[in-house]
C-alpha cells in the first residue's frame, strides 16, 4: 500500500511568502499613500458626524496634520519630571481567565483582575489583585461581559489609591466597542453599558479614563470616504496605523484629534475623542471622553512618559498585565486543585476526551 505525505511546513511557507508579496505591494504604494495624505490634509472641521451612517469612523476637530510632543521628554528622567512636576497619579488594570468550556465536568471559571498605580508626586505607588469565580457560564461573549463587570469594582477600588492634582487611568481596550457590531444586538448591548460604566466611573471622580491600544481599524479611511464620496476605506493593505506610520515623521508625535462615530455607541451619552502617536516604528491609539479635551497635551505627555518608562508601552499597563496574567503553571494549578476538589485522581479524569488528544497529540 503506498503512503502519501504531504510538507505542510513547505505548503506554508510558500503561502505566506505569496501573501506577503502582495501585501508588500500594496502598503508600499507611495502614489496611493500620498493621494491619501491630500485627502487627509483637507478634511474639513465642520462635518456632522451624526448625518453619516458607517460603523465606525472618525472625523477632525484639529487642523489635519503632525503635532508634536509639546513637553521635552526624551528619556527616563525628562519622563519622570513631568509626571512629578505635574502631579500626576497614574494607575491601570488587567484581567486574565481560565475556562476549558464545554470540555470541562464543571462549568466554571476563574478570573483574575490586577492594577497597579504610581503617585507620582509623592512617589507612592501599590497593587490590588482580586479574584473571582464564575459559574454556569454561557457563551465566550457572556463571559467577556461579566469580565468587565469584575473590573468595574476593581477600577473603583484603584480610583482611592490615587491621590494627584491629575489623575489618569489607562484602560487596555477600545471605549468605541466597534468590535461588538458582529455580536446579537442584546449582547452588544450590554456590553457597550458595561465600558460605559467604567468609564464613567472615572469621570464621575473627575478621573481621565484613556484607552491605549494597537488597531487595526479603517476609521480614518471611512472618514474621508464620506468627505470625499468615494468608497476608500477598502483600500487593500491601508489601515489607520499604516496611514500614520508613514505620515508621522517624528518620535512621538501625534495625529490630530479627531471625534469618534461607532454605531454601538449611537444614541447614548458618549462623546469619544481619539489621536494615534509614533511610538518606536509602531502606532498606537488613544481614546478619551471628550469631556477632557482641554487636557489634550498631559495626556499626551503622560502618555509617552510612561511608554519611556515601560521601554515601549505604558509601564503602569504593563505592570497590570504582569500582575494579572494566569501563567502556564498557574493553570497547572488550578486544575490540580479542580481535580483535588471533585476527588478525582487528576484533571485526565475530568477533562473531555476531545481536550485530553488536542493535549496528548498522536505522535
């Protein structure tokens, strides 16, 4: 009988050297790129944003163009003076979770959710972990929801732990919600009230809540697609941080302020501002209510204060993050204990038979 293998590893390759060829292609078509910046440079300040009904996009409200790091900070000493001399507190939180779902006896979940924050004035600075357990679970989107519930208290707990003239806490995550216009609109729904909530939870105590963020998002490109009336936003290879890799020149500058339309916010009480900066050959985004738009350059500056400090990105999220995170031997652990709690011998005996082949692949 004759066997037939197949390279897999060849088959891949050559398919993801096609790919990137085109893609190549198409982000590296300057002639593309500069009708786009004219375009861009042109927008006008005084387009209503509610007569237009795209998803998502965004509009400006500063002259187009590069704008550059007001305050000089260049390194870890200039980054901290600022947040000093400024009184600034700033503090930021994470979650991590495990569930195995449908492959797991019992339908439970553990999530884990961490902050940590510096005073900077003062020089104080502190961590919060919390716990919690979740049952009867639903689908992955339930979850998520019930996550940002989790948050909300810990973000409660993180706003008495600062103390400054300007407090800020950067949330990892988008405030616009555009990533749940796939989801069935009741889900959508409450979860868009869910990061609402938190956000207002800052603003109520007259804390900046700022979403910082790697995107992949064609706003910009929507936006001028109303300006312009042409269909541009499916231009192949050009989203808004290709956009502003190549139109931002300088280190840390950043974009004009724009507003942001995104149809799961439509009709509540939200007012988004957005910008992109230039950090290290990569683009970020920021979020913010607008209800701080006067404070648009300590944002800025704090913002990049603390990807200095965090040697690329905010080191209070970064902190967070490392705080939150349930390791590989965390979830060693915890299926230990699961295993232990049901008087099972180990976690083989409560695992389905499905998960336990992805774990113990045919060699």
């Amino acid at each position: 009988m004759k066997t037939y293998q197949v390279d897999k590893i060849k088959l891949i390759g050559d398919k993801l050297k096609e790919i990137l060829q085109n893609y190549l292609l198409n982000v590296n078509n300057s002639k593309k790129f500069t009708e786009i910046f004219h375009y861009y440079e042109e927008l006008p300040l005084d387009l209503e944003i509610r007569k237009f009904t795209k998803d998502s996009f965004i509009l400006p409200i500063e002259v187009p163009r590069e704008y550059p790091l007001k305050p000089k900070i260049s390194n870890a000493r200039e980054a901290r003076e600022f947040l000093e001399g400024n009184d600034i507190a700033i503090g930021s939180f994470d979650s991590s979770f495990y569930i195995v779902g449908p492959h797991l006896m019992a339908n439970i979940g553990i999530i884990t959710t961490a902050a940590w924050f510096q005073n900077y004035k003062s020089g104080d600075y502190g961590n919060i972990i919390r716990v919690f357990g979740a049952m009867d679970i639903g689908d992955s989107i339930d979850f998520q929801i019930l996550i940002k519930k989790y948050e909300n208290e810990v973000i409660r707990e993180l706003i008495n732990k600062l103390r400054g003239k300007h407090r800020i806490i950067l949330f990892d995550e988008s405030f616009n919600c555009a990533y749940t216009l796939s989801w069935a609109f009741n889900k959508r729904k409450e979860m868009v009230e869910r990061v609402l909530s938190n956000i207002n939870a800052c603003v109520d105590n007259d804390i900046v809540p700022v979403a910082v963020f790697y995107t992949r998002s064609r706003d910009l490109l929507r936006g001028i697609s109303i300006y312009k009336g042409k269909n541009l936003d499916s231009s192949l290879g050009i989203t808004d941080a290709s956009f502003f890799s190549k139109y931002l020149k300088n280190k840390y500058a950043r974009s004009t302020l724009f507003k942001v339309y995104s149809r799961p916010l439509a009709g509540e009480n939200a007012e988004l501002l957005t910008f992109y900066i230039r950090v290290n050959g990569s683009i970020v985004r920021v979020e913010f209510p607008r209800e701080f738009e006067s404070m648009i350059n300590l944002v800025h500056g704090a913002i990049i204060s603390q990807i200095i400090l965090g040697n690329g990105f905010p080191i209070a999220m970064e902190r967070a993050h490392e705080l939150a995170v349930i390791k590989k031997e965390d979830r060693e652990i915890i299926e230990h204990l699961i295993a232990k709690y049901l008087g099972k011998p180990g976690i083989e005996y409560v695992l389905s038979r499905k998960e336990l082949s992805k774990r113990r692949p045919v060699s």
